[in-house]
C-alpha cells in the first residue's frame, strides 16, 4: 500500500518540477519576444517525465572513466534539460528572432492549466490520505 502512496507521489513530484520548468522556459520566450537573435525554446513533456520516472525504455547512463570527469547529475543544467529544444520559427522576423508570442501565450496557459491540475491531484491525494487516517481512528 505504502509503495503505491509512494509512487503516485513521486510521479506528481516529477510532473510538478517539469512543468514547474518548461514554465520558466515559456516565460522567457515571452520575455525574450523583442530580443534579436533570440531562438524560441520548449521542452518535450512527455520524453522528460518517461526519463524522470526511469520508464523511457533504454536511456544511456553515463559512466565515469576518471576520477576528474564531473557527475552527471552535478552539471547544473535541472530538469529535463535534456530534453529542451529549439522551437522552429512558424514566421521568423528580420532580426532572426522566431519567438511568436500568440504560440508561447498559448503553450504558458496550457502548461498552468496542466500544473494547476497536478497541484489539484496532489492536495485531492493528501485529503483521501488524512479521511483514510481519521476513519480508522
């Protein structure tokens, strides 16, 4: 029982910090709209949550051949960052920039409804648990 607990826990976990992060990642291609040269990033959600629960079918793990090579884990990049790519440009403008602020607004309203959804099934989780603790009282 306490491992189901567990693993419906850390799957919200994992999808609340992923979400958490292409949030950022939204946000600062819409503060980024009038910045030249500027390229358009997103991560893929469904790819970062599979290599965050360890269910991505075949992932290569890095090893170290030295004791001077870093940690894979201690690079600093956060979650998910192996799966944050570039956006293509739908309409470049002149100055390189492809953020199109109608398509970001549209994925960050996406990405809130999702989170706040999680969220919702978080607290929903911890309610059914504390009704679960005082009934058998």
């Amino acid at each position: 029982m306490l491992s189901k607990i567990d693993k419906e826990l850390a799957f919200v976990q994992s999808a609340l910090d992923l979400r958490a992060r292409r949030q950022e990642i939204l946000a600062a291609n819409i503060a980024n709209s009038d910045t030249p040269n500027y390229k358009a990033r997103d991560m893929d959600f469904a790819a970062a949550l599979k290599q965050a629960m360890g269910t991505d079918g075949g992932a290569l793990a890095l090893a170290k051949t030295a004791a001077r090579h870093l940690d894979a884990a201690g690079s600093g990049a956060g979650a998910g960052s192996g799966h944050i790519k570039y956006r293509g440009a739908i309409q470049p403008s002149l100055d390189g920039n492809t953020v199109d602020a109608d398509v970001e607004r549209a994925h960050f309203t996406d990405n809130a409804l999702h989170y706040q959804f999680l969220l919702e099934r978080a607290a929903s989780g911890f309610r059914t648990l504390g009704r679960a603790i005082e009934s058998s009282r």
